[in-house]
C-alpha cells in the first residue's frame, strides 16, 4: 500500500488528512462521519468499503455519507470481490474504485494498486453499491442451501438465479444493467457464495444446519450485513412490487421462522416459465 496510508483508531489525526478510508460496519457508518466531520477543517474524499444500506432509512453508503458530511470533496467506494484473509496475504486481487468524480476516482485508484491489488474505476454508484449489498443476502442463502445439504448444482442455481435478482432490483432502484456483470455485481457475488471467509455464508451454513434462523439469533456475535440486508430490500421489493423470489424466502427464514428446506421446495415449485 502507499507509505502514507496508515490505520489508526485516533480520530483527531484526521484532521489532517486528504483521503479518509471507513472501515466500519454499515450500522457505524453514519456516526462515524459526524464524528469525523467536526474535527474537519478542509473537505476531504472519503473512501468507503461498507457494503449494505442504512437501517433505518435505507440509503446506500455514499448517500449516508453525503448527508452527515459538510467537509466533504467525494466519496469512493473501494468494493468488490475481497476477502481480508487473502488480501493481507497479497493473493491476486480486483476491486473497484467507484465515484461520480472521475479525478478523486483515479486517485484512489492510483493510492491502492500495487503488484497484488488491481483497482479498475467505476461510475456507477446505485448499480455497485447495490450488488455489492444485495450479494450477501444471497450469500446467507448460498450458505442455508449447502448447511440443509445441496451441492454444486443447487449453489449454481442459486448464483445465476441471485444475479437476475440483483440486475432487477438494481435497474429498478436507478442502476446500470451492465454494472453487474462486472466486479461490483457478478464477481463479488461468486466469491461470497462459496468461500469459507465469507462471514454471511457462514451464519447461513449454521441456519441451514439447524433448518432454523433460531441459532443463529441466539449466538451469532459477529457482523452479518447479509441478514440486515435481506430486511431492506424485501421491505423495498415488497412496496415497489418487484419480484425477488430469494430474497423473499430467506426474509420468511430469518424473520418469520420458516424452515429453510421449505423454502427452499417453495422456491423449486414456483409456477414454471422462460429463464429470461
């Protein structure tokens, strides 16, 4: 990373700063900027890495961002297919750097590639910030499916199925179709599906192990952005009557108590029709 990109936890060096990276649950996000904002003297860009929404007025990171900031330049959001075990371990990663200003996105992306980490740029910030978000709703359900016991079939459907429910409520809420056949959209999707540092799969393994969300309340302590997601966006879905099949059964699984090997048939025994 460049040298003068440093961690810390002392807000007040801050005030110092030309680029502000937010690593923090989507729930703090918004605090965080208040906080920052009143130890600002110049505007800054801000860099975000939160995937999911506001959970109270459902707003995507950069508008949460945009409406607790004053000293603010632009926001970038640094997404896409990452898991933290391999990126400190310098493995082979693409991520992307996405903003509606292009020169603050060009730096960002010239800050953070190196060898190891190549960051693309993207304007698109309803489409990415959206698949970004809605990928670990799926990934909860990819997890429930492998825990009740399916393979690569299932998993396969679930993916493919996953996107065309991320494009649909995507191009729906403002976002560009295209958006998600790339990092933000596809590419972060099949790594949160299927790999074991993928904190949503795995609190939808323990569900589908139990084919119940009851242990799962009871005892998970760690973030899961997917859980809260799935909310969201079925409430959102639900009012705008678009269609998202997954989304609405793993909502039914984690709020309403239903059965994961239900949903599942449910989902298998919906009324038959063209794929595309």
């Amino acid at each position: 990373m460049h040298p003068n990109l440093h961690a810390t936890t002392d807000l007040a060096i801050v005030k110092d700063a030309d680029v502000i990276v937010l690593s923090v649950p989507t729930i703090a996000v918004e605090e965080m900027c208040r906080k920052i904002d009143t130890l600002l003297e110049k505007s800054v860009i801000i860099v975000n890495t939160a995937k999911g929404f506001h959970p109270e007025t459902n707003e995507r990171m950069s508008e949460v961002i945009r409406h607790a900031m004053t000293h603010l330049s632009s926001v970038v959001s640094l997404i896409g297919p990452s898991h933290a075990e391999e990126v400190v371990l310098r493995m082979l990663t693409t991520i992307c750097a996405v903003s509606q200003n292009k020169e603050d996105a060009i730096c960002i992306q010239k800050l953070f590639s190196n060898d190891y980490l190549r960051v693309y740029r993207g304007h698109d910030e309803i489409g990415s910030e959206i698949g970004v978000a809605l990928k670990n709703a799926i990934a909860v359900a990819s997890g429930v499916l492998s825990g009740v016991g399916y393979g690569d079939n299932t998993k396969a459907a679930l993916i493919t199925r996953g996107l065309t429910e991320m494009i649909r409520y995507g191009v729906a809420m403002g976002g560009k179709q295209e958006t998600f056949m790339g990092l933000t959209g596809i590419g972060d999707l099949i790594v949160t599906c299927t790999s074991k540092h993928s904190r949503n799969f795995q609190a939808g393994y323990e569900i589908g192990i139990h084919n119940s969300a009851d242990y799962f309340w009871k005892n998970n302590k760690k973030t899961v952005e997917g859980v809260r997601t799935a909310k969201v966006v079925h409430e959102v879905a639900q009012k705008r009557g678009i269609e998202m099949p997954i989304i609405n059964e793993i909502y039914k699984v984690l709020y309403e108590g239903k059965k994961p090997k239900d949903s599942a048939q449910e989902l298998m025994l919906r009324d038959l029709k063209e794929e595309m």
